[in-house]
C-alpha cells in the first residue's frame, strides 16, 4: 500500500465510521479539538496526519488503528 492509498483508507474508513455512528464533523471537532478543515482534508486523504493525531480520530470513532487501515472490500 502505498502512503497516498494508506490517507486515503484512514480518511474513507474514518468517515464512514463517523456517519455510522451519525457523528457530525462538529461532533468531532467537540472531542478533539481539531479544525472542521482539518477533519474534511483527513477525510477526503489529503492530509498526513500524525500518529497522536491518528489516535485521536480514531478513538473519537470507537475505533482502533488497525481497523481505520483496513481496505473495504
């Protein structure tokens, strides 16, 4: 996988978490913090976030690293 294909699985599997659990970006932004802007770019791929940054989303979501990498088949 490479590092585009690996913002883009983190940004598709983290949106479609979010929206599951009909979580707003404004929700998100009410648990860690981050810019509306900031969470669109990570959502749409565009954004290398770090691994804090990372864990946060995810953990706004529920969710763990592992599953936030997995390719939806």
């Amino acid at each position: 996988m490479d590092e585009q294909k690996i913002l883009e699985t983190f940004g598709f599997n983290f949106k479609m978490y979010r929206t599951k659990l009909k979580l707003s970006q404004d929700d998100i932004i009410d648990k860690t913090g981050f810019s509306q802007s900031y969470i669109s770019n990570v959502e749409n791929g565009k954004h290398n976030l770090s691994l804090i940054n990372a864990l946060k989303l995810s953990d706004a979501v529920g969710k763990n690293i592992e599953s936030m990498l997995k390719e939806i088949e």
